[in-house]
C-alpha cells in the first residue's frame, strides 16, 4: 500500500488530473504534475507542477524520482517515457497497458486475438494494404490515424471503398486503421476499476451522445436492456483481465440496431463520460482510480441517483461570459470549470451535471441549464 502522506505523480496536466488531484487530496496524497504548458489545469492544484515535456526523459526521471506512484491523465505519452518513469517508481496502469491502448492497431489487434467484439477493421501502414482494405471490407467506414487521435482528431469519413487511397493521402500515409460503419442503437461507456490485488468494480453503462466528434452529454444510467448492460461489464472486465490493468480505464461500445455488443476504443485513464460520478456515485472514478493505483480498498460505485452530464465547451463563450447564475439557478444542477483560461470552439471548459428522479429528467434538466449559460441578446 501506498499511504495517505505519499505522493502521486501525474504525468499530463488537463482536466482529468486536476479531478484526479481534487480526489485524491481528500484523502491526504500530495500531488506532482509534468505537462509541457504553463498554469495547466492541473497544476493549479498540484503541490509541485514540472513544466516539460513528455519525450524528455531526464525530465521524466527527475519527476518520478521525487513521487511513489505515477499514474497517466493522458494516454499519448511514449513508451520510452513510460519506462524511464517505471525506473524510479510504481507506475500504474503499467507502460505495457498503456502501449496497448494508445495506438488503434494495437489496441483492436489485442482485443481481436482474445476474442474480444471489436468493429471489423483493416490495419493500413502502405499501399498494398489501402488496396487489401478496399477489397475485402464491406460497405463505407472510417479512417483514423492509429495514433494521437481524439475528439475526431486525425479522422476522415469514406463513404466509398475507392475514396480510401485519397482519404490515406490526405492523412499524410501514416500508420492508419480503416473501421466498418456501425448501423447504430447507441454509444455506452463502462468504466471499470481494478486494483492492486485484482480486486473489481465498476460504473455503467452510461449513455454517451456526441456532436462534432466530441461527447456532448452522458447519461446514467444507460437505457439498455439489462442483459446487454450485463455484457458489457462482463467484456470490460475481461479487458483488465487481460491487461493486468491497475487504475481506472474506460471501454466505450457501439450498440448495433440489432443487438450487438462492440468495443470502440479504450481510454486507459478516468474518462469523460465518468465525469457524472463525482456528484452521483457514493465514489467518484477519481477517487476509485486514487484508492486502486495506491492499493487501497476500493470504494463504492453505487450510482445514488439517475444524472446526466452535459460538457461545456468554449463555444458557450461566442456571445460573451456564460452566465453562469442562470444556470446554476436550475436547482439541481452542478458546475464544474476547469480552469483553463482561453475558451475556443470545441474546447472543453467544463461540465454540468445534473441528479433527478429518472435519466430522462437528469437529461432534460442538464440540457436546460446548459442552454441558459448563452447570454441571450
């Protein structure tokens, strides 16, 4: 066990550790961040905040040298950095977990090869397999970089196999991973915990929704049959399994209209569709990534009431300062900002979340206080 006193390194500086850093405060840990920018989010409350970067592993040594555990906010550190972090501390999750989940290829031939439902997909590193690709997929898909890809970063929709040596081009001919469209239900998320010893819990399924690529609004719980909810607990938890995972990771799945379960991607940290649990569970995914990555006992996930989440981006900004009375006028609504000082379309800034009776009602109230932020002139 790693005690209350000790130190928790978090190697990234945006939202997800600045939560992180709140949770695990509360229990007594002190708190070092390493992010390449100045006044991140995280370290305004971090005891010591290291400005470097990721890939300067001196930097990286230093930091870890001075903390008892390292833990990732975010997933596109190197695994050069993962390793020199793992010589001079406890990482957790480990570099090994990380290297799986950061890079699209790996990740859904992982999965593959453990029979594991994943999308149908093609890895691409040349031309041969651009062709592969366009001969033996079926029906329009998606493009992606296999690597530092996010809120549909490095991502090209090809509607027809022969547009896909084009759209390869226009993504620069980097190592890329062709995805089969989904006909599509809906998106759940399953944030599942696992700890020091391999003990297991979990959040979810949570109902996800995005706009532009970006999660726009969450909802707890999922409105999902409850065999289907049982299933995709059942394969998160085989994914640590077989990641010997320690911390908090997300699987996010694609419902098809006909039933079936798939995995999307993972996200080998706290996730945004977990945000809701702060105020709606009697633990929190960021104190339950605090208490496994420390090995301590593991906390209650118990979902209190139904809540949704609603992300605030910097595009809430266009008309002027939110106003942010209005919105915290709808009683059962909580603001979280992040700190962060220039607002810019599609940037999150921060969340809503709201509790109420049912899903829908969270949902309706959410959406509500989110629309009164928008100044009306």
């Amino acid at each position: 066990m790693i005690p209350p006193g000790s130190s928790i390194g978090i190697l990234g500086g945006g939202q997800l550790g600045r939560m992180l850093a709140i949770a695990a405060r509360q229990l007594g840990y002190r708190i070092h961040t390493l992010a390449p920018e100045d006044d991140t989010p995280t370290g305004q409350v971090a005891d010591v905040a290291l400005n470097a970067r990721y890939d300067d592993l001196d930097a990286v040594r230093r930091f870890s040298e001075a903390v008892d555990v390292v833990t990732f906010e975010f997933e596109n550190v190197s695994a050069e950095a993962a390793a020199a972090a793992e010589a001079h501390a406890v990482v957790r999750p480990s570099g090994r977990a990380l290297y799986i989940a950061q890079q699209r290829v790996r990740e859904k031939t992982f999965l593959a090869e453990r029979g594991l439902p994943v999308t149908p997909f093609a890895a691409i590193s040349d031309m041969g397999d651009v062709h592969r690709a366009a001969e033996e997929m079926q029906g329009p898909g998606v493009l992606k970089t296999a690597a530092f890809g996010y809120d549909g970063k490095g991502q090209i929709r090809v509607d027809r196999l022969d547009e896909l040596p084009n759209a390869w081009a226009a993504l620069g001919n980097t190592a890329a991973i062709f995805e089969a469209f989904i006909d599509l239900d809906c998106e759940i998320s399953v944030i599942g915990v696992r700890g020091a010893a391999g003990e297991w819990s979990f959040f979810g399924p949570v109902e996800n929704a995005h706009r532009n690529h970006i999660l726009d609004v969450s909802v707890a719980p999922a409105r999902v049959s409850g065999p289907l909810a049982q299933q995709a607990v059942d394969v998160t938890r085989r994914v640590m399994e077989a990641l010997d995972y320690i911390g908090v990771l997300c699987v996010e799945f694609f419902v098809a209209r006909d039933g079936r379960l798939m995995i999307n991607e993972l996200a080998p940290r706290p996730h945004n569709s977990g945000h809701l649990t702060i105020d709606a569970c009697r633990s929190s995914q960021f104190e339950q990534h605090a208490r496994a990555i420390c090995g301590l006992p593991l906390g209650s996930p118990e979902l209190l009431q139904p809540a949704a989440m609603a992300n605030v981006l910097g595009d809430v900004w266009g008309g002027g300062e939110p106003d942010w009375a209005a919105a915290l006028a709808v009683p059962d609504v909580k603001l979280h900002l992040y700190g962060k000082r220039t607002p810019r379309p599609g940037r999150k800034m921060g969340h809503l979340t709201a509790l109420a009776a049912t899903a829908d009602e969270a949902k309706a109230l959410v959406l509500d206080a989110r629309a009164r932020l928008e100044r009306q002139t």
